[in-house]
C-alpha cells in the first residue's frame, strides 16, 4: 500500500511537486528545525573565511535543495526516460566513449551532490557502457524497495557493497562504469580509513575506492553536477586517475577526494551538510 501510494504521488507534475518541496522546505527548515546544528557547524567549520550571511545563505539554499532532491527522487518511480534525458545534460561524453570503443570499463566516483540519483538514473542510458551501482542495504525495507526500484528503471545493476570483489569479478568480462558514491563517513568496523586534509579538517575516506581501482585497474572519472535551475542539471565525467595503479598508494582516493573539496567549494549549496560526515576524529596512529 506505501509503494502504490508513492506511484500515485510520482504521477504529479514535477510543478507540483515542487510546491510540495516549498512547504516541505518551511516546515524542515523553520518549525522542525531538521539537524540544523549539524549543518550549521559543518558549514562554519568548513568555510571559516565565510561571513554569517554568506553561511545563512548556502544553509537556506541547501534545505531548498535537500527537500527538491526528495520530491525528484520521488519521481524517478514514474519519470520517462525522455523527460529525464531533458533535464540530465551529459557534458563531453567524448571522454568515456573513447574508453568505450576500446572496451574498457571505468570507475565512476561520485559524491552526494544533488542530485546524485538523477545522476545514476540518466547515466544508465547516457552513458556508452551497462552501469553497476554499489549500493548499502537500509534498516527500512520500503526505503530499500522505493530506492531499488528507481534506481534500476533505465538498466542500472545493483552490487552490494559487501559483495563488491566477487562481482567484479563475476561480471569483469562485461564493458561497465561501476558507480560509487563514496563521500560519507567510514562507518563499519571493517571499513579502512585513508584520513587527508578536507574542508579544513582532517576527514576519512574510504581506503577500498582505492583497492578496487588497484584491483580492476580501471580509468577512475569523478562525476561533477551544476544544478542550472530547478529541476535541470549537467553533469560531466572528470578523469582523475588514469592505471596503472601501484599496490601501495593512495593516489585515486586522494584524487578523489580533491576533486569532490573543489566541486564543494564551488556549489556549497548543492553538497548533503545534513549528514554527520565529521562525527569522529582522527584516532592517534591511524
């Protein structure tokens, strides 16, 4: 009954659920007051050379996005490839294609800028390779549904995250992009951390986006977003890291992770500050 219900949401113009996106914007931002200590801190630690204003400012327009993300996320259980293809501008698809002809598969590194799963969603049928999308289970199974649903509309495959090497493998011989994003903390016990200079704090990133390039030996592209007005975005893959990769350096990670402070620095608005992406300091000898 949730999904149907959601199916028949997603039908809406995106008009009008952008009307919704505004009342949703009013209640989060101004009555629930949704994390807004951890944004507000993430903002001033990171731009300590912005004003007040200028921090007010990006905090409203990231609300404004965040809550536009949710209803766009929303439609993709509906949206038309058509549609979507308007409103997802692939910049120089010449960069991967030379890739393509030669039947080489390449890593694709993204980060939660809004709104990655537009990105995913187009790149399925834009790009000139199948994409594999690794993705991590949530508690909710309704969640793990909506998002499985939209996710795989246009050709996507998923891969747990846990079972990342084993489908590598199983599926190397198949000319893909896998897609990461790869921003959020290094959560699980298991989970190496590569700790670098990010935001002008010590920051984890995930070490296994560098075991996985040294191990597939694949091109590395960083996918960058410019939202351009409400509802319209260009994105354009960004080659980082080119193999091969030595066993004992962290050059794709820490390219990486560049690449993503720069896009950050540029559209601070368009970057999720609502998650707890500093919640532990960097352990002494770590």
């Amino acid at each position: 009954m949730p999904m149907i219900f959601l199916r028949l949401l997603s039908r809406l113009p995106l008009s009008v659920l952008y009307l919704l996106s505004d009342f949703l914007f009013l209640v989060g931002y101004y009555l629930l007051g949704y994390r807004r200590k951890t944004v507000w801190q993430n903002l001033k630690n990171s731009f300590p050379e912005k004003n007040e204003i200028e921090l007010k400012k990006i905090e409203k327009e990231f609300y404004s996005n965040l809550c536009d993300y949710a209803l766009e996320s929303l439609k993709l259980l509906t949206i038309s490839k058509t549609e979507l293809e308007k409103r997802m501008v692939y910049q120089y698809p010449e960069r991967i294609k030379a890739y393509a002809d030669r039947k080489q598969s390449v890593l694709l590194l993204a980060s939660h800028q809004f709104n990655w799963e537009w990105i995913l969603a187009a790149g399925s049928f834009n790009l000139p390779m199948n994409v594999d999308f690794v993705y991590q289970a949530q508690n909710s199974k309704l969640f793990n549904r909506f998002s499985m649903l939209c996710r795989t509309r246009f050709g996507g495959h998923p891969i747990k995250r846990e079972n990342v090497a084993r489908e590598t493998i199983k599926r190397k011989d198949i000319l893909r992009a896998i897609a990461i994003v790869a921003d959020q903390f290094p959560n699980l016990g298991n989970d190496k951390r590569y700790w670098t200079p990010f935001l002008h704090q010590e920051t984890a990133f995930f070490q296994a986006i560098n075991q996985l390039a040294v191990f597939t030996q694949y091109p590395t592209f960083f996918v960058s977003v410019k939202k351009v007005k409400r509802g319209f975005y260009e994105y354009e893959l960004i080659e980082i890291a080119e193999p091969p990769y030595p066993e004992k350096t962290f050059h794709v990670v820490d390219a990486y992770a560049k690449a993503t402070e720069r896009v950050v620095q540029i559209y601070p608005e368009s970057w999720l500050w609502s998650h707890k992406r500093w919640k532990k300091s960097r352990p002494s000898g770590e």
